[in-house]
C-alpha cells in the first residue's frame, strides 16, 4: 500500500499540480454540474420542505383532518357529528386557512389562519416573543379563558402575527395594519408577536392569526370552515377514520396531516420531475468532460505506464491509481460543487418559489434551508458519476502492452479501428431510444421520454468518431486550398487525434443539442399561448381581485362588487367565472362555473374536436360539462364520458360534451353551467368577470366608469384584453427562467470541455510544433493552426448538435410534455435565434482555443526536438 501512495504521489499527484490549468477546467466542469443539481434540488426541497413544516405546526398534535374535496370552506355543521369523539378521549377544533395581501405589496402575501382561540392547547402552542429582550413567554398575556388575549375588547379587529413579518414591517403589540382581503380593504389592531417556536413558525413567520368567528366575518362566509383537526387515541385510529368517513358527506375526506402534504406535492411533481431532469444534463456534460480528462492524462502518459508495466507494475495497480485521481477529482469537484450549490440555490429558489406561488400555492419562503438528504445524495451521485465517466480511460489504461504503451497515438488509431462498430452500437441505442418514445408515462412521469432523450444523447456520441472519421478526410483538401498549410496541419492533426476530437465534439453538441431544443421548446409553447390567448380571450375588460392576478386563486368578487357594473351603457355583457380546487380521483383538479349562454354568444373556447364555441356551448345544459385537454390527457377522458364529482349534495354525475384546450394550470378543468354549480355547492361569490363591451365602446373610458362605481378603496384590478396578454406572457418568462439558465450553464461546461481538448492536443503536439518551428514556422501561423482547430470543432459540434437538437425538441414538445402536462404544443422554430446562436458558439469555441494557442505560440524548438 505505501508503495502505491508513493506512486499516486509521484505520478498523479505531481501531474495534477504541474498541470493546474487542466486540473482546474476539469474541476470547474464538475462544480458546475454539481451545484446546479444541489440549487435546484435544494430549492425544491425548501419549498415542499417548508410547505409540509407548516401542515405540521398547524396541525399540531393532530393525527386526522377533515378537508373539503370539492369546495374552499364547508358548514361548520359538521362539528356536532363529532361530540362522539370526547367519548373515545378523542379532541377536535376548526380552522380557518386563507391567504391575505398587504397594501402597497400586491406580491407579499401573507397566510390568515382563523383558531378558536380556547382550543385545547395539544392542538395550537402559542408563544410570543418579546421583542426587546428575544425572550419567549409560553402564554400571551390575557385572561384566564383566553390564553392569546385575541377576545379582549374588539376580537373583530386584534390579531397575532409573526415574529418575522412584525420585524420587516416594524410592528409590535398596539401597531395597527391594513389587509386586502378578497375585494375588501380591512383594518385590524396587533395584539402580540408570535416567536418562531410553535405555531409562530409556520409558513416561514408570515402568518396571521385570528379568532375563527372574526375569520368568518372578515372573509365574509359566517358559519364555515376550511378544515377539522382531531386528535385522536392511536389505539382507535383506523376505527376512527373509517366511522367518520361513513358519517360525513361525500364532500369531505378524512386523512393524515401527511396524506395532505403529500397530496398537495402531487401538484408539483411533474414541474419538479422536470426540472431535476434538465439539472442534471450539466452533470452529464461534466462526466463528459471527466472521461476527456482522463482520456487525455492517460494518452499523455502513455510512455510513462509502459515503463512502470515493464518494470513489474500489475494491471490492477495502473487502474487503482487512475481511479485514484478520478476519485480526487470527484470528492473535490463534488465537495466545492456542493458548496457553490448552496448559494446558486438561493437565486433558483426565487424563480423556482414564484412559480409554485403562482401556480399551486402559497408558501412564503425567502431563504434556502439545508437538506442533508439532498448534499449527501448530490456528493455521492457527483462522485460516482465521475468515477463511472473515468472507467473507460482507466481499463483502457492497463490494458495495453508496454510496447504499445510507448507508440504515442495508439489509442487514437484503436478509436479510428472502432469508429464502425462504435457507429453500429449507436444505431442499436437509436432503436432504443425508439422503444422509449413508444412507452406510456410512468407513475404520470415522463420516465421513458426522459430515457429517450439520454439514449439519443449516447446515441450521438457514438456515431459521432465515424461521422467526424469521414468528414475530416473529406476536409483535409479543401482548407489545404482556402486557408493554406495551416489549415490542412489543423485537420490533419484533429484527423489523427480522433479519440479526443470526438470526445470535444460530442460534448459540445450535447450542450447544443439541449440549447436548441429548449428553445425550440420554448419558443413553440410561447407561441401556442400566443395564439390560444388570442383566440380565446375576447373580452374587453377583466375584473378581478388584486390578490387574484398574484396566484391567489381563492381570491374572490362578492356579489355586490359586480352587481354596481349593471347599468353601465357601453357594457354589452357580463361572464361571471368562478373556480375552485377539488380533488378528482385522487388527484388535484380545478372546478370552475361559467354562463354558457353568454360564453356561446360573446366568448370563444378552442375545442380538439374543431366544432364552434356556439355548437358545443349550446348542447350545454343541466349536468352537461366540457373539460380542458390536459384532464382529458391525464385521465384518459374522452367526450360522452361520464365524471363523478363529489358535492354537498351527494355525488354529482356529469357528461363531458367537449375537450378545449387551456394552457392556464396543468391541474386541468372542469367547467360546468353556472346554475348548476349554484343550486349543488350554494356558493355566490365568483373568482372573476368578464366584461364585452358594445361595439364602438372606449375600453378606458367604460374601466374609469367602473373604478368610479365600486370606489377607490376597493383592490380590484381591472385590465384590458392587451394587458392581460402582457401579464400572462411575462408569467411565462418567470417559469421558464429557470430553464434558460440550465441551459446556459450546459454550453458553459461544454465549452470548457473544448477547452481542455485543446490545451491538451497543444501540449501533445508540442513536437510537431517545434518542428514546424525550425522549418520556419511563424508564431502567428502556430496560433492560426490552433484557432482553426477550435473553430472546426466549434462548426462540426454546433452542426451535429442542431440536428440533434431538433430531434430532442420532438421529443420534448410531443412527449415529455404530453406525459407531464398534457398540453398540446404547436412546433415553431426561432430560425433567428438559431442562426445567431450557431454564429456566436463557433465564435465563443474560438475564443476557447486562445489560450491553448498563445501555449503553442510559445513553443521553444530546441528544447522540445532535443529528446527525439
């Protein structure tokens, strides 16, 4: 063993060092990668992380809930059917839970959790902080009976908050607020700060508290809740949740805090399944890069292992000390990836936070939080991901001969030798990666569309010596008669460093491949939400609530806010549109009511099937309903089938009489006839309203009219078709962000392993430039042949990578899409961006292959000859 150190230390070590600018491109790939899968998983993680922290500090003690499946609230009823529980030793209390907005910050919500306020305390721990001191007293000061002080003098108007929302908005017990709830601007009085300990620390300290019957009177639903937490014996647990499942009705459900959790998780699983799957394409380019590290250590040290085979030294220990060096590579790269992930994480939780916020619900959350389940996973997968890219170069290492071991460009030749069957075994993985693309979704995951893109990706690289084998005999000639010597020495060289040559271009064209891909992606989804905006929205005028237009999708217009646009002369009709979160199966969906009579008339929807709004709206009647493309997809819905939603009345049986399609929410729709949605759920206030105006009607002049009726202190926000359209188009950015990024730290690793490629073909070269020297070869020319070298790789990586690229993008427009959101994509290509995109990589490629050139430049020929 101590013989083996001192030759990992002679050999390796030494070499690492001497070569620091190689070894430190090499651990920049790796860091890379790595933190770009530790940021965005830790990102994820923090947000469902502190999603299901929050479940828990308010659920306290509670071991069942009982939620609504197809409502917001429920008939606070309920709780007399439950007086059987104290029987058993078992304890209950209502909660309400809604989100509420500051004035002035339309973006900063906070959550107002309604509590009765002499609730047994195994289900709420209070503890408010003493901002002076940082001391924490278990119980708020208050009368005997109410232990929070919430009933003293105006329990309408005194609320708790927490500590770290009273600390960024400066309050303290007496400070006075402002909250826009729904379409109301409501005042209240802070009657104490909740510490972070208990339930002070649920949704991240941006909470509010407030007695339940103020909760009612501010949300304007007297008599409702929005869920029951129970504690119950664990003994009778089962018991328990079954008899209260034949007790209550069909509306409601009975399960776990964590049942809960995990069923809002399943709202996001598609978007974090893809956007883990993207992150680690950069990871996949870096094992790239370490196989050409490797690849290029060993071939440079060719001799080298030929004189220590030949002086005794085992097969076995030439692979375990490359292998060492690969682990060194990864335990370092990997540790400081880790690290840099850390703080990347914090500016993917921002984008990746809005979208959740925007989309499935509201989580305040403004800082990462450590999961060591994520760093240990991203140490060993960065870790074993190197050592598995570095098995190849390492066998291929002890397993030559010490003669073959000196001859310098053997293993190039043995890469020109199998070029044709690494070409035949990229067909095979092509056949593959067809069986992928015909296999259905996996557990409603795109498992098999993503495996296709990897095969693809393996497939690429296969072909790829065959493919560069004969362009480059092809391209000899022709850059021999425009650029001159230089240019045929540079293709000649690259002809005969095959092995490395494809390891560069492949890297790069799997950057490429991606970068197009994602933009055709992009671009196509872009424009189909163009073109469905524009086709679907034909209102003049939106109104909503201020807190609506932020992602609160349980915002809602009271009645008496709509009933003052009546009169109005330019306005030719009003849409009322309410949705609400339901539970379909199992899954998260959205139920949504509209006039179908006025939508038919005035509206316009897109349906798969071609036919007209008017048709399908017209056949629209009793318990008719049409449902959006992406329930249909999801569930395998086809028209004339039958869904069953469970309501307040029973269960509510409904024919699907058509599929349009909506790019709103993955979730999907259900849209049924608005008085049919009145008469089963008696629920009045509606989410938003459309508004079509008389032709000829000045939009601006009909939205003052409107502003003027329902007051100024009213926040409701009304906007124009056009702004609409800029909203939802900017939203769509904010998504997509994340994914721009990847796909420019994707090229960034391809370009080091550019990079590396030609630092090392220099350094191997170095003879053949010094002969080039002494037969008069200018500096200038040395550089020339290098930058043609990087800009010949950088043209046959960007083409290969375009055509790959746009078979990704078929892939990923018409199956991974499909299988995660059931979105029918419309295929556009940006030619433009394209264009100007193979332009500046060829351009950055060159770039990339200044230094090595500048190393060539500075060739000494006399001290490089003198060996030969």
């Amino acid at each position: 063993m101590s013989v083996t150190l001192k030759l990992f230390n002679n050999f390796i070590v030494r070499d690492l060092i001497k070569n620091w600018g190689r070894t430190a491109i090499t651990l920049l790939g790796i860091v890379i990668g790595v933190s770009v899968v530790v940021a965005i998983n830790s990102a994820n993680h923090s947000v469902l992380g502190k999603f299901r922290q929050s479940v828990d500090l308010v659920a306290g003690k509670a071991n069942l809930e009982i939620r609504p499946v197809s409502a917001i609230f429920f008939d606070q009823s309920v709780l007399q059917d439950l007086t059987w529980l104290s029987q058993i030793g078992g304890k209950y209390t209502p909660l309400i839970k809604e989100s509420a907005l500051f004035p002035g910050k339309p973006g900063e919500f906070v959550q107002l959790l309604g509590v009765d306020v002499l609730a047994d305390p195994d289900f709420i721990s209070y503890a408010e902080s003493n901002q002076s001191s940082g001391d924490e007293i278990q119980n708020a000061p208050g009368k005997a009976d109410d232990p929070t002080g919430l009933l003293n003098e105006d329990p309408s108007h005194t609320v708790f908050i927490g500590d770290k929302l009273a600390k960024r908005h400066g309050l303290k017990a007496g400070s006075e607020l402002d909250l826009i709830i729904n379409d109301s601007l409501q005042h209240f009085v802070v009657t104490g700060v909740l510490a972070a300990s208990g339930l002070g620390g649920a949704y991240c300290g941006d909470l509010i508290i407030i007695d339940i019957d103020s909760a009612q009177a501010a949300l304007g639903i007297p008599g409702k809740v929005s869920q029951i937490e129970i504690i119950a014996p664990d003994k009778d647990l089962d018991a328990v949740r079954e008899r209260l499942t034949a007790l209550l009705p069909a509306n409601l459900t009975v399960a776990t805090p964590k049942q809960h959790g995990k069923q809002v998780q399943k709202m996001t699983a598609s978007f974090e399944f893809n956007l883990n799957s993207l992150s680690f394409i950069a990871l996949i380019v870096g094992m790239l890069l370490i196989y050409n590290t490797m690849t290029i250590s060993i071939i440079r040290r060719r001799a080298d292992i030929g004189t220590l085979r030949a002086l005794g030294l085992s097969r076995w220990r030439v692979m375990l000390l490359f292998g060492l060096e690969a682990i060194a590579y990864g335990v370092i790269g990997t540790s400081i990836g880790i690290v840099c992930g850390l703080f990347l994480g914090q500016l993917a939780l921002k984008a990746v936070s809005e979208t959740i916020q925007y989309f499935y619900f509201q989580i305040p959350i403004d800082t990462i939080v450590l999961n060591w389940k994520v760093i240990i996973t991203a140490f060993f997968f960065g870790t074993g991901l190197t050592v598995i890219a570095a098995v190849p170069p390492v066998i291929e290492a002890s397993c030559v001969t010490p003669a073959e071991a000196t001859r310098r460009s053997s293993h190039d030749l043995k890469i020109h030798r199998l070029a044709g069957k690494m070409a035949i075994a990229g067909i095979i993985f092509i056949l593959l990666t067809a069986m992928a693309i015909l296999q259905p979704a996996l557990g409603n995951q795109p498992v098999y569309g993503h495996l296709a893109t990897l095969l693809a990706m393996i497939s690429g690289m296969l072909v790829t010596p065959l493919i560069l084998k004969i362009i480059l005999a092809g391209l000899s000639t022709p850059s021999g008669k425009i650029i001159g010597a230089e240019g045929k020495i540079a293709v000649r060289s690259l002809y005969g460093a095959l092995g490395r040559t494809a390891v560069a271009v492949g890297s790069l064209m799997v950057g490429i491949a991606m970068m197009v891909c994602l933009t055709i992606m992009i671009n196509s989804f872009r424009v189909t939400v163009q073109s469905w905006l524009d086709q679907t929205f034909k209102a003049n005028l939106w109104l909503e609530p201020v807190a609506r237009i932020k992602g609160n999708k349980t915002a809602r217009l009271s009645l008496n806010t709509v009933a003052k646009l009546s009169g109005i002369a330019n306005i030719a009709a009003l849409e009322p549109f309410l949705e609400l979160p339901i539970i379909y199966q199992g899954d998260p969906a959205i139920l949504a009511a509209v006039d179908f009579n006025v939508r038919s008339q005035y509206g316009q929807l897109t349906f798969t099937s071609g036919e007209s709004t008017k048709s399908v709206c017209s056949r629209i009647h009793n318990n008719q309903a049409i449902v959006s493309e992406t329930f249909a997809v999801k569930r395998n819905i086809h028209k004339g089938d039958e869904l069953i939603i469970p309501s307040p009345q029973g269960h509510l049986r409904l024919q699907v009489e058509g599929i349009f399609y909506n790019y709103t929410s993955d979730l999907g729709y259900i849209i049924i006839p608005q008085g049919l949605y009145q008469n089963t759920f008696h629920n009045d206030p509606i989410s938003s309203c459309a508004i079509y105006l008389k032709p000829g009607a000045n939009p601006e002049t009909v939205r003052a009219e409107i502003l003027r009726r329902i007051g100024a202190n009213v926040p409701i926000t009304i906007r124009t078709t056009g702004e609409l359209h800029e909203e939802a188009m900017k939203i769509f950015d904010t998504t997509f962000a994340v994914v721009y990024a990847l796909d420019m730290i994707s090229i960034a690793v391809a370009m080091l392993v550019i990079t590396n490629s030609l630092f090392a073909l220099t350094l191997e070269s170095r003879r053949d430039f010094g002969i080039l020297r002494y037969l008069g070869a200018s500096q200038s020319q040395l550089k020339t042949i290098v930058l043609m070298q990087a800009g010949v790789l950088g043209c046959l990586g960007n083409i290969w990578g375009l055509g790959l690229g746009f078979a990704l993008a078929l892939f990923l427009i018409h199956i991974v899409n499909k299988q995660s959101f059931g979105w029918t994509v419309r295929m556009s290509i940006p030619f433009d961006f394209v264009v100007q995109s193979s332009i500046l990589l060829i351009a950055t490629a060159i770039v990339a292959g200044l230094i090595p050139a500048r190393l060539a430049a500075r060739t000494i020929a006399p001290e490089v000859v003198r060996d030969e």
